[in-house]
C-alpha cells in the first residue's frame, strides 16, 4: 500500500507510507506503518492494530520470570504503566514505537533509573534511586510480581502473551481517556516512588 501525504517537516506532498503485517499468530490486525520523505529524509514508524481502533487499556499481571516472556508492541501513543516501580512511559513529541518483551522494557526503565541516579543532588533522592533500582532489578529477575500496563488512545499497542487470555483488555471511560498523555512531554518516573506526593 503506497500513497502520499503531507510531509510534517518539510511540508510538501511527498510523504510515502507503507504497512506490513506483522505476523503475530491470532492478531493478523497488527501492521508496521512505515513512512518516509524522499525530500528531506523524515522518517517514522508506528503500529496500526486495526482490531481495536478504540482507546484501549491492556493490563498484564507477571507473578514469575516466564512471564517476562510476554511481548509489548508500544505504539507511538501508547503510555506504559507498572504500578509497583512507580513507573510511567508517556508518549512524547519524538516518541518511538517499539516491539520488545516485558523483560526489554524493564531493562529501558533500569537504564533510566540508572542515569537518573547519577543526577540527582540531595541523599534522600540517592536513597530513593537506590531502592527504585533494587526493585527494578527484582522485577526483571521475576521476583516480585507487577502488573504492567498499556493504555492508547487510538488502541494501536497491545499485549501478547503465551496465554492470551490472562491479558485484560478493556475500554477506555471518557475520564480516563481525558488524562491520557498523547504527546508532549516524555515522563519518565522511576525514581520518584510514592513518596514523591508529600514533597510540595
Ligand atoms: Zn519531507
């Protein structure tokens, strides 16, 4: 499927869009949108799952390593949450979509966390990095369950799992779609554990 479109850098109508499958048993819905400008060298990927085309909410719950095994395609407007690091993935204005395991996504929030341990000024916040990244470590090893969560407005990310049916997808409500992040700033969040609330 080729046709062209507005170019978002360079403005002009050269823009080339291709989709393909990606080949995942069961969810035959799912492309791998390509676009390119010849023109000036934009290029972007994204998901299409045209399965859902809702704003939709995965939920995973992992309780041991086998799990971890689970795939996450992250659409550019997919927001990933796990609870139990205090940990949130929002889209950005340059936001990537990528294809990986849970095991991959936990090690992307060990190397945030990591970096961010080296900024950070005062001992507690030290401190606070310190046990995010223990935690973190704990979860990419499967010893301490967590649920991760995918919420997309356009419906385009998803959960794969071995059993796909202990992968709750659900609709999204207007108020929660209200407070998705659909571009803006990229926030992520490992190392402020619940505490960061009580700072003002
Ligand atoms: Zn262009």
């Amino acid at each position: 499927m080729e046709e062209k479109s507005e170019c978002p850098t360079c403005g002009r109508n050269t823009l080339e869009s291709s989709l393909t499958s990606l080949n995942i048993p069961y969810f035959s819905e799912i492309y791998l949108v390509k676009f390119h400008c010849p023109l000036c060298g934009y290029r972007i990927s994204d998901f299409l799952n045209t399965r859902y085309g809702v704003p939709i909410r995965c939920t995973y719950e992992v309780k041991n390593e086998k799990e971890l095994t689970a795939r996450v395609i992250r659409a550019a407007t997919g927001t990933i949450k796990i609870p139990e690091l205090g940990t949130t993935i929002e889209p950005g204005p340059a936001s990537q979509a990528f294809i990986t395991n849970i095991e991959g996504v936990i090690i992307k929030i060990l190397d945030i966390a990591e970096t961010a341990s080296k900024w950070v000024e005062s001992e507690e916040e030290k401190k606070n990095c310190e046990t995010a990244i223990e935690k973190i470590k704990k979860a990419k090893s499967g010893e301490i369950p967590f649920t991760l969560i995918i919420e997309d407005p356009f419906g385009n990310s998803m959960i794969i799992a071995k059993d796909q049916s202990k992968v709750s997808i659900k609709e999204l409500t207007e108020e929660e779609l209200q407070n998705l992040r659909t571009g803006g700033l990229m926030v992520f969040t490992p190392c402020n554990t619940d505490k960061n609330v009580e700072k003002e």
